[in-house]
C-alpha cells in the first residue's frame, strides 16, 4: 500500500509539472505572439514615419518653388511699377524732358533708368539683410542722392533708419525715421519708426522726448501692435 500510496504522489507532481509546463509554453507563444505583434507596429510606424517625412519634404521643395515665383512674381510687378511710374514721369514733364532725361527745371533725372534705379535698391537692401548695416547705410544714403524722387524712398528711409539704429547711431537714425514720417506720415512703417526713435531718444537720455514720442504713437496709431508696445514701454520708463 505504502508503494501504491508513493506511486499516486509521483503520478500527481508528474501531472502537476505537465500542467506547469503547458503553462509555461501557452505564456512563452503569447510573448511571442506580443513580441511579433510590437515588431510588426513598430515597423508599420517606421514606414507611417518615413512616407510623412517623404511628403514633408515633397511640400517642402513645393514651398521653395512657390517662395521662389513670388518673389519672382513681386519682382517682375516692381519693374512694371517703376518702369510705368518713370513713363508718367516724363509725360508729365513734356514731350522733351523725356526725349532728353530732363526736367522741367533744366535739371538732370537720374531715375529715368527704372532698371538701374531697381537694382541699386535691391543692392542696398540685399546689404541689409546680409546685416552689412554699415555699408546698407551707405548705400541707402547714395540711392536717395542719385534718385530723390524714387518711389522707394519711404522704404529707402525706414532701413536707412534700421541700419543706423542697430548701429546705434541714434542721431541719423531719429533723423531717417523722421524724415519717413514728416512726409509719408501713413506709411505703414511709421509705428515701428516711433518706436524705435523713442529707444533712441532714451540712449540719448532725452527721457521726455522719448515720453512725447511714444504717447504720440499710442494716439495716431491705436490698435496697431507698435502701439501696443509703446504702452509697455511707457510704463516701464521711470
């Protein structure tokens, strides 16, 4: 009997371990079966990842190509403007002005050349941005010398005024945004010239100038973002 007793108990821990290891088997195929399962999406996420990266950089060239025609487009529009500016220009000037790039008053018109007066301005303004303010500067000041009645001269005066202004040259620069002012008092680029004529009165620590300047911003331009800057700027002079 004790034998029969011990054969059971062997037959038992025999079936127990049996049991353990199917257990153990199911467990191992369904890590398996996980671990597939997470391969298999991580690499349908690589492929998600690569064709985004794909399109991305196919609306990245489509976005080069659409900058680069208009700037193309704006280009072409700015020739026409001036090419169709100097036209009226000499019109209205007479049959003879025109036939000799003169004006009414005997004197020369050096912008008659619409194309040259268009590349010098590009030139000075590729200098500004190339942050070459010194000699953009420079440049600013000889286009309004050789065409003082150029249709880019308000902006001719607000980047001349820019330039001297990270130059920290307050003086010329309060006198470039100023002149912008006095005779294109609309343009767009007013507020910001304020703004920064103010900065320059208070390097020059002209406190009450720069004061007068910016609540005189906050009342002719109210609602615009410089205005709502000169307000923060107001209130931190003390």
């Amino acid at each position: 009997m004790a034998g029969l007793f011990a054969d059971d108990d062997a037959r038992k821990q025999v079936k127990q371990l049996e049991e353990r290891i199917v257990k153990l088997e199911q467990e191992l195929a369904s890590s398996e079966q996980q671990k597939e399962q997470y391969i298999r999406s991580t690499l349908d996420l690589q492929m998600q990842m690569e064709a985004l990266n794909t399109e991305l950089r196919k609306l990245r060239g489509q976005n080069e190509e659409l900058v680069h025609g208009l700037q193309d487009a704006e280009k072409r529009q700015k020739d026409f403007y001036i090419d169709l500016d100097t036209r009226l220009r000499r019109f209205e000037g007479g049959e003879a002005a025109a036939s000799t790039g003169a004006r009414v008053d005997g004197t020369r018109d050096v912008s008659a050349d619409p194309v040259g007066e268009n590349r010098s301005f590009e030139a000075a303004y590729s200098l500004y941005k190339a942050e070459n303010y010194l000699n953009a500067a420079a440049a600013f000041r000889d286009f309004l010398k050789h065409y003082p009645q150029s249709v880019h001269e308000a902006n001719v005066q607000y980047w001349m005024g820019n330039s001297y202004f990270l130059l920290k040259d307050c003086k010329n620069s309060v006198a470039s945004y100023q002149a912008l002012g006095e005779k294109y008092p609309d343009h767009p680029r007013v507020p910001e010239a304020m703004l920064n004529i103010a900065e320059c009165q208070l390097n020059l620590k002209n406190k009450s100038a720069a004061q007068k300047t910016l609540k005189q911003l906050i009342s002719q331009f109210p609602g615009s973002s410089a205005s709502e800057k000169a307000k923060k700027r107001l209130a931190s002079i003390k």
